[in-house]
C-alpha cells in the first residue's frame, strides 16, 4: 500500500501544479460560469411564468366581458318584451287586447330575435302557460325551477343556473325572466326566454383554440357552463400532468366566472428546452477550456524554462556591460591622469626658449594631447550613458553668461582659422533659466569645435531663441542652435552623423576618428527630456540645434532662494564640521559686509542661536553629532519667539532630502558647491547677481589658468564656476589655505578607516573631504569622496583599494591650488 501511495506521488508530483489550476479553475471559472447560466435561465423562467399569467388573466377577463355583454343584451332584450304595453293590458283585461295583437305574437317576436333563444314562456304568477313556444322542454313545469320562485319572490330580472333539456340531443340552456306587470304596475305575470349555451361553446372554443389554453365558464353554483375541450370535466383540477396554471375573472353582474388554464409543463416547455441545450453548452465550453488550460499550462512551463534562460543571459549580459563600464571609466581615468601631466608638461617646455620648430613640434603634440583627452572624455561620458549613471543638475543659470564661456573658451581656436564667433540671443529668453547648464555648456562647446574644425572660412554662430508654439514642463522651450558657413551635409549623411563612431569632414569623407561627440551630445540632450536635430544645405553650411523644456529662475544660484534677511539683523551663524567650508564662508559673507559666527557642530549652532540673535543660520546637513535636520528642529522648538530662518547645505539633492528638510523647518536647501555670488545676492534681498555684469574667467584672460572642465594640467578636474565665484568673492585664498592644512589629515583619516573596515569614520571622514573638496572646486576629488562615503553606508566591507592614491590626489589638487591661487588673484 505504502508503495503504491508513493508510485501516486511521484506520478502526481510533476503535475500537481496543473492539478492545481485545473481545481482553481473549476472552481474560480466554471462555478461562476454555470451560476450565472442557471442566473439567466431562471430569470428568463419568470419572464416565461409572467408572460403565461398574463396571458391567462387577459383571456379570462375578455371571456368574462364577453360573456357578460351576451347575457346582458339578452336580459336587455327580455326586459324590454315584458314592459310591452301589449302584455300589460293582455294581464289587466284579456277580453281588450287590440286587434292584431296577442301575447303568443310577443313571444314568437322575442324567440326569433337572438339565434341563441331555444323557448319563450308567459306564465301568470301562479305558474299557469299563458303563451309559450316550449318544444325543447327548456321551460317545462315553471313552478319548480329557480327562476319562477326568485320572480315570484322578488320580480326582477333574473338569470337562472344551467339547465339540461327534456329533449335528448339539445344542448344546455340558462332562463333569463323577467316580471310583466299590469297596467296598475303590480307583477301580473313572468316572461321567460331559454338561452341555449351552443353560441357560448363555439365562442369559448375559438378564444381556447386560439390561445393554446384550457376556457371554463361555471354558472353562480359552480357547474360549467361552457368549457373547452381540454378542460372538460373541470379546470381547476389537474390535467393528469403536473400542475396547473390557472386565473380566474368574475363575470361582471352575473355571479358567473370564467378561468383559462394551461399545464406548466405545456407553457415551459420551450424554457426546459432551453435549460438542457445551455446545460450541455456550458459544460461543453468548460470542457474544452479546461483542456486548453491544460495545453497552456505546459506552453506556460516551456516558455518560463526559456525566459529563466534569457533572465541569465541578461544577467551575465548586463553583469558584462557593467564590468566594461567600470574598466572603461578606470581606463579613461588613469588615461587622463598622465595624459593631464603631458599637457601641462607640454605647456611648461614651450614657456622655455625653443626655436621655431621645437615649437611647433610642441604644438603638435599639446594639440594631440587635447584632442586624446577628449576623446577619453567622450568615452567616460558614453560609459556613464550606458550603465544609467549620468547626473543631471538643476540650477539656476544665465543663458547669455553661458554663451559667453563657450565663445570665450573657443576663440582661440576660430583666430587660429580666420573665423568669426557670435552670439544671438533672442530678446524674449529670459535672463535666469534652471537646468545642468554645465551639460548645456558640454553639448554647445561640441557643437561649436565642430563647426570652427569643419568651417574653413566665413562664420560661426550661437543662436539661443524660444519655440513659440510649444510650451515645456517649465514654462519655456528654448532652442539651442550653431550655425557655420561650411560645406554642409547631405540628406544620406544628415541621417548618419548622429551615430556612433561616425563623421564627416568638409568636403563630405568619412575620416578617421572617434565620432562620438555627436552621438553623446544628442543622449545628453535626450537625458534632460529635449530633441536635437541637423538642417544642412550642401555647400551653403550647416545648423546643429537643439530643445529643451526649461524653467524660468527667480534669482540667481538655486532656484527659488529667497531673500532672507530682514529687521532681525545681518549676523549669519556657519555651522559646518569641515574647516574648509567654514573659512570660505566666512571670507565670503564678511567680505560682503556681513557679521559671521563660526561653529563646528550642530549643538553649538543650537547654543549659539538660543544665546544670539541671527538673521540666517547657513547649516550642513551632515555634522557628527547632532545633524542639520536635528539642529534645525532643536532650533525651531527651543525658541518662545520667531526662529532664525535656516537654509541647509548639502549635495544630496534626492526628494526625500528635500521633504525631510522642508518636515525639519528649513526654508532653503542649497547645493554643494555653493554659488557664493548668488547666495550673497539673495542674503541681500536684491533678487540677482552682478554675475552678468562681470567677464568670463577662461584660459584666455586667466593667463592660462587652468580653470576649465577638463584641467590641461595636474590630475585633478576643477569646477570652472566654482573657482570663479571664489575668486569674484575674494575668498580663495583663504580656502585653498585652509584645504591644505585639512585635507591630508582627512585623507590619512579615510585610509586609516578603510584599514580597520571601520564604517562609521570612513562615512564621515570622506564626506567631511568631499565637503572640503568641492567647496574649492576639486570636481573629481569631491566624486570620488562621494563614492567612498556611499559605500560606507551599504554596511558592507570597503574593498581593499579604495583609498588608494587619494593622498596623492589631494596633494596633486594643493599643489594645483597655488597656480590657481596666484591666477585667481588678478581675476
């Protein structure tokens, strides 16, 4: 038995989840689906049942009415022969009866004026024959019917039950009489007339036949009358089938009733009909379901095979894409680092005394080594496309000042090949948008090397203007284009010039090259929403355009910073634990006139603004202890008056960020690295910057320094506005003295964290650096703080090399710092 019982099992296994379904959909699928058949069948029985009943009543009430106006108009009729004046002076006086008349002429007239009268009697009230027309036996012996006694009792108009006749053959017949009076009105006498019932028969015949239905019309004492054939002895006993279906009517008047009648089985018979064949349709349609389900069941468990398949071939695909990313990007990383020494090596020998063809020997490789760089630049940038890592920025921008960096940073490059670069911005563009400009700036600097490489001569413009008819998720759809004078394209290369590893030199042949600027232009132009496109003419030049949905800024920096300081007063209070960022700070807002108090932690900025008034407390949102969004809510609760307005200063831009600090009372959030000039301009309450007013600082009127994005110098990438605003502000200087005394320290804490896989300090160690880095504009160095600090707070143990060689980067960015230093100082 136990064996058997495992046979079972091991049979049954493979299929139980088919046995499985099959149960779900008996249950789940064919219940229901055989509930609502017996639903339908029986609601349409009791549309069935209503429509016989009502057929029942109606012809039961037009037999009753029927019948009711026979008997009425033969009673009319009676009645009007025994109010004959003729019969009343025969009962007062025989002997004057007028010439012509008699009461045998009256009785012959009433008995041939209805077919249906058999005999007609005239009786005195002793029940002698004065006349009659009785052959049939109808009226025989008058003293013992009904009718003679209710006349003699009560002279009215009377009908009587149903009566047999005397004579064999004849059918039955009802007495209608009524009293003849004499001339002094007393009753002298009875008129009766027989009714034979034939007429009542064929009439109750036709109406059943015609009906399909049992007719019966029963006198006052409940003996028929009139009855068809298949209700024959009585209707309201059962037909020897099953129940009866039955109404009844009185017939008005008369005390009689007529009932119609039909056998349920004969009125529902087409519904039973109906009943099987959706049965057996049902159960067929669930049959062939079931067997379907089945077949697809086993397609089911083929196909779920294939796709756990095609899932690990995606994985390993996807795990192998990832792994080329990461290479590429390390690749293109330790490719710019010694590529970055070759130029700023290069720069330094032709500083030297070198003839004409060391210098152009110089030349050429400085120009190689650009143009590696960029391709190496193009390569991260696909990498980071690809494996979805690209970060978009939202900030507040001036679209003219933009344009300005990217002729300034171009320009020489157009003097060298005797082209013109300009700039036309439609009046309407408005003077703040909000967008990554520093990726707008990418995309316009491609564009425009393209045209200044390709155009040989004539022009190259920016055109910035709005897209009238559209409006994007901002406000404004602003469209981007560059326009030269070349040789332009043709259809067949237009389709093509946005792809991969693709381009074409002026005079239309395919070169050797990268090709990707285009190709990774138009996904960074995808990434912020917008379209790109190419119109060319060949041999009349070529305009690269772009759109994009963008948003119209308030103010300067962030968008929507609003001016905070009011009658409270212009001391700020600095709470930040990096000494970098505090220095910068400082310098910044006292260099623009106001007072500022320093404090490490997120308690002291609590102390300090319970003992203090501030206009402002400029918080970091990460401090060891208590944090920003703790210190901001401690603030708020701990003051019985108004509490300083508290703008927060971070890097995480997330909107769970920003719902936390706008739950913990923070009336701004400004992104790491601060764009001092704007944030000084909103301190101020004067809604704008003076930045438009002042000139780009590029490689051009910087002597060369290496404020653009990438560096040509040294290993570490610089944020080109950060620095810049630095400068304007006056405070770098003392930043890039307070990053050397504090990031080596730092540094030698992250390495020594990673050491001892101590999370905790690893976490605030690289985000103290990273604070400290992009303060000062060291785009790469802050990067690769932020990656270290998000992989301390996966809990998972750091990687052996993940500290490596950032005390070489922060040396390399301080030893930068002072070129920039004494650069930045005539800016």
């Amino acid at each position: 038995m136990e064996r058997r019982t495992g046979r079972l099992a091991m049979l049954l296994g493979p299929r139980r989840p088919v046995l499985s379904l099959a149960a779900l959909y008996v249950a789940f699928g064919l219940l229901p689906l055989l509930t609502l058949a017996q639903f339908c069948l029986s609601s349409a029985q009791d549309a069935v049942r209503h429509q016989v009943s009502t057929g029942l009543t109606t012809t039961a009430t037009t037999s009753a009415v029927a019948t009711a106006d026979r008997l009425s108009a033969l009673g009319d009729l009676v009645t009007a022969s025994a109010n004959d004046p003729a019969l009343a002076a025969y009962l007062s006086d025989p002997r004057h009866i007028a010439e012509g008349e008699s009461p045998m002429q009256e009785v012959t007239q009433l008995r041939s004026s209805q077919p249906g009268v058999a005999e007609v009697l005239l009786c005195d009230r002793d029940g002698l024959p004065l006349a009659d027309s009785a052959d049939l036996g109808y009226l025989r012996d008058p003293t013992a019917t009904d009718w003679f006694r209710a006349e003699v009792a009560s002279p009215r108009t009377y009908l009587s039950a149903g009566y047999a006749p005397a004579v064999q053959g004849a059918g039955r017949a009802v007495v209608i009489a009524a009293p003849v009076r004499d001339r002094t009105g007393r009753p002298g006498g009875v008129l009766a007339a027989a009714y034979r019932l034939d007429a009542l028969q064929t009439f109750t015949d036709q109406i059943a036949a015609a009906q399909g239905i049992g007719l019966v019309i029963t006198d006052q004492t409940g003996a028929p009358v009139a009855s068809s054939a298949s209700d024959r002895p009585s209707a309201r006993s059962s037909d020897g089938h099953g129940r009866v279906l039955t109404a009844t009517r009185p017939v008005p008047g008369f005390g009689w009733i007529a009932t119609a009648t039909v056998p349920e089985s004969q009125a529902l018979a087409p519904l039973l009909a109906l009943r099987s064949a959706v049965v057996g349709a049902v159960l067929l349609l669930g049959t062939v379901l079931l067997i379907g389900l089945a077949a697809q069941v086993r397609l089911a468990w083929a196909r779920s095979r294939a796709e756990d398949a095609l899932q690990a071939a995606r994985d390993e695909a996807l795990l192998l894409s990832e792994r080329k990313s990461t290479l590429l990007a390390e690749v293109s990383h330790e490719i710019r680092t010694p590529m970055n020494g070759i130029v700023g090596m290069t720069g330094l020998l032709e500083a030297t005394g070198l003839d004409e063809l060391q210098r152009r020997y110089t030349a050429a490789t400085r120009s190689s080594a650009a143009a590696l760089l960029t391709i190496v630049d193009d390569l991260l940038d696909l990498s980071r496309i690809e494996a979805g890592r690209l970060m978009l920025r939202h900030i507040s921008f001036d679209p003219r000042w933009l344009c300005a960096e990217v002729l300034d940073l171009m320009a020489p490059q157009a003097a060298e090949q005797g082209l013109r670069l300009d700039a036309k911005i439609a009046p309407e563009v408005p003077d703040r948008l909000a967008g990554d400009s520093g990726r707008i700036r990418q995309v316009l600097v491609n564009l425009v090397g393209n045209a200044v490489k390709y155009a040989p001569l004539g022009r190259v413009d920016v055109l910035v203007d709005l897209v009238a008819d559209a409006a994007g998720p901002g406000g404004y759809v602003v469209r981007f284009g560059v326009r030269d004078t070349g040789d332009g394209l043709t259809p067949d290369q237009q389709e093509r010039i946005f792809d991969h590893y693709t381009r074409y030199a002026g005079s239309g042949q395919a070169v050797e090259g990268a090709g990707l600027g285009l190709a990774i232009s138009r996904e960074l132009v995808a990434a912020m929403g917008g379209r790109m496109g190419v119109e060319s003419t060949p041999g009349r030049g070529s305009r690269f355009w772009f759109t994009l949905g963008l948003a119209p800024a308030p103010g300067p920096g962030e968008a929507g910073l609003p001016p905070f300081l009011d009658a409270v007063g212009r001391a700020v209070l600095v709470a930040d634990d990096d000494e970098v960022c505090r220095q910068v700070a400082r310098d910044v807002l006292e260099g623009a006139g106001f007072t500022v108090d320093l404090v490490p932690d997120g308690e002291q900025a609590v102390a300090a603004t319970r003992r203090a008034e501030y206009g402002l407390v400029l918080m970091d949102l990460r401090m060891p202890g208590l944090d920003g969004l703790a210190a901001a809510r401690a603030i708020r609760a701990g003051r019985h008056h108004a509490s300083p307005p508290v703008v927060a200063v971070t890097g995480e831009r997330e909107p769970a960020v920003l719902k936390a600090c706008r739950e913990a009372g923070i009336q701004a959030v400004v992104g790491k690295p601060v764009d001092w000039p704007a944030l000084v301009a909103a301190l101020r309450g004067t809604g704008a910057s003076e930045r438009g007013d002042r000139t780009p600082v590029t490689a051009a009127t910087a002597g060369g320094a290496p404020f653009l994005d990438p560096p040509p110098a040294g290993r570490i990438e610089w944020d080109s506005e950060v620095v810049a605003d630095l400068a304007e502000c006056g405070a770098f200087p003392a930043a890039a003295e307070a990053f050397g005394i504090t990031a080596p320290g730092l540094a030698q804490a992250v390495a020594s964290a990673v050491r001892a896989a101590d999370l905790p300090a690893l976490g605030a160690a690289a985000h103290r650096l990273a604070g400290a880095a992009a303060t000062i504009g060291a785009r790469s160095l802050a990067a690769r703080c932020r990656r270290i600090e998000r992989l301390a707070e996966t809990g998972g143990p750091p990687p052996p090399g993940t500290a490596t060689g950032l005390a070489d980067e922060v040396a390399a960015a301080i030893v930068e710092l002072s070129s920039l230093h004494s650069s930045a100082g005539s800016v």
